[in-house]
C-alpha cells in the first residue's frame, strides 16, 4: 500500500489555498529573517539562466587565446591548428523544497467562514516568506553541506588569492589555476565612509575588471554601509529615499554599480554576511541556473501525508548559483567605518 495517495481535491479549504497561493517565480527576496540586496540585485540585474534539460551545469573557463588567431599578409593562408575549447567548472543541481500543509483538526477548528479565511493566508503566507528566506540564507552559507547550493562566500573566499587552495566548487581544483582564484584586498579599509574607502572601493573594481566588464553589485555589513551613506550624505550625494525600481531595498549607486548591504541582524540561525566584508560581483560572470521543468512550481493536487491527518501541497525548485569567472569578484576582508 502507498502510504502518499495523490488525489484530486474536493475540500473547500484545499480549494481556497490553491486559489490564494501566487505563482511564485524562481527565487524571491521576501525573507522574513534577513534582509537579502544580493538576490534583488542579482534579479535585477539578469543573472538568472533557465537551462532546458542537461545533466549538470557546465561553465567553460577561457584561460588561454586562440591560435588560430593573427597577424598575416593579404596571401597567406588561415593557421587550422586544433583548438582546445578549455576546461569547464561543473556544477550539480540541488533540490529545493516546501509545502503548504492543511490537517482536518485545524479546518475543523477553524471552519467559521472568516476563520477558515485566516487560516488558509496564515498558511499561504507563511510558506512564501519561508522559501524567499531560504535562499537568502542559502547565498551566505560559510561552507555548503553536499544538499546545499553555492553561496557567494563559497564562491569568492576570503583567502588571499595567491594561497588560495582546494577544489572550487565547480570541480577544479585552484592551485596552478589563476584563472580561479578570486581576488582579495586583505589590507584594512579602516573607513569605507570617506574618500579613501570610496577610492579602494574604485580600485577593487578595476582591479577585477574584465574587459569592459566591471562589478556591478558590491554588498557591505549595514554598519559599513550606514556609514557610506552617512558620508555621501553630507556631500547632499545620497537621499535616503532612493530604492532600485521592482526591488523596493534600498542602494547608492556609484557607476553602473549598485551598493547595497546584508544585515548582521538575523534570527533563527539564518546565514547571512559576515561583519567587517565587502564583495563585490560582476553578474555578467555570477548566474543563477534553473532547470525549466524545476523552476518554482507547486504542485497542482494535495496529497495525503502517510497515516496522518496532513495533506501537503508541494513546491520543486532544481538548480545552483554558479560562477564561471572567479576573478571578475573580489572580497575586501577588513573594512570599518567611523
């Protein structure tokens, strides 16, 4: 005997929550437990890849030219030397998932027509808020366990890059490849609220520049960047009522860059930044991979949970933060503010 019996629903309750419920897109920045910039602004800025099938997630590494390319005169011909493609970072898909679940005790309970109401959005709302902070606290997990994906401390480590060691986590390991050490500014930043910590700030983005390509996202704890803001502020460069459109979180924007701040003020043991860094991510090189057929989607049916008087509606979402250009980031280690 099965003991999850998919069915289709007849109960006005079940009903009402597949009616309430929103279609949630593939990620959402509605946590309730941290404040989270870095997944409004990597939304905002388009890193996100929606992959149609495949195994994994393959990312090519450009690490030498092409020697087929040169200088020649007007009669010479084409050079067709073999071409190595260059070596690719990996990365596995994890599994993300959530329910709403009804028990009949609680409709029983609460089957007045307005109480039943209250129930169902209770319900409703507290799933939403639960995934968006799911993947706020994902993004700044210190060391992902194997069902976990990436974070972005995982991805630009706060270890200097020349002694960077171990395997990246797309499968390759850093020694002897440069190309996947991130870069990092260990010396100390002793205010980012002047005009010397703005001109580190400038540097580390030149610095990790590629191409024309420069960071465009830098994330600070809130105290370094409350005093950012405090300086900007008395050169009437900021306005505290400034917010990125469709992101409603606040930012100063410096360039094309956003700078925006992770709150150190988290509970229930959510991940979130660590006091005293700054990153900073080009989201031309940093993606969020989806598969189309796990992207954000609740199931149609509640299903019966064992031999209990649970029914769950459930939520898939398959996929990894992925980086394919580690040293187009960079992490400044030590930064304080006055």
């Amino acid at each position: 005997m099965p003991t999850n019996i998919s069915y289709a629903t007849d109960d006005l309750v079940d009903y009402m929550v597949l009616s309430i419920l929103p279609n949630i897109p593939e990620l959402t920045a509605d946590g309730i437990l941290n404040s989270n910039f870095a997944l409004a602004a990597l939304d905002k800025k388009g890193a996100r890849d929606i992959d149609d099938g495949g195994l994994e997630i393959w990312g090519d590494i450009t690490k030498q030219e092409n020697t087929n390319a040169q200088w020649q005169g007007k009669s010479e011909e084409m050079k067709a030397t073999a071409q190595d493609p260059a070596e690719r970072l990996r990365y596995p898909y994890r599994v993300f998932t959530a329910s709403v679940v009804t028990n009949d005790l609680e409709k029983a309970q609460a089957s007045g027509k307005f109480m039943i109401k209250d129930l169902v959005k209770r319900l409703t709302n507290q799933a939403i808020t639960t995934i968006g902070n799911a993947f706020n606290s994902g993004l700044w997990v210190a060391a992902p366990s194997g069902n976990q994906p990436n974070s972005i401390p995982s991805l630009i480590p706060a270890t200097t890059a020349g002694a960077q060691t171990g395997t990246h986590p797309g499968g390759i390991t850093r020694v002897g490849h440069p190309e996947l050490q991130t870069d990092v500014y260990t010396t100390a930043i002793a205010d980012i609220g002047s005009e010397a910590g703005i001109s580190q700030m400038v540097r580390l983005r030149a610095r990790s520049a590629i191409g024309k390509d420069m960071v465009d996202i830098i994330l600070l704890d809130e105290a370094n960047w409350a005093g950012l803001a405090a300086y900007l502020t008395t050169l009437m460069r900021y306005a505290p009522g400034q917010s990125t459109i469709g992101m409603d979180i606040e930012y100063i924007q410096m360039g094309k860059c956003f700078i925006g701040f992770e709150s150190t003020r988290v509970f229930t043991g959510a991940n979130t930044i660590t006091a005293g860094r700054m990153y900073g991510i080009n989201s031309k090189h940093m993606k969020i991979k989806v598969l189309k057929e796990g992207n954000g989607i609740w199931e149609k049916t509640f299903e019966r949970v064992g031999r209990s008087l649970n029914k769950a509606l459930y939520y898939k979402w398959f996929g990894n933060l992925c980086d394919y250009l580690p040293r187009a980031h960079f992490c400044a280690s030590s930064v304080a503010t006055t």
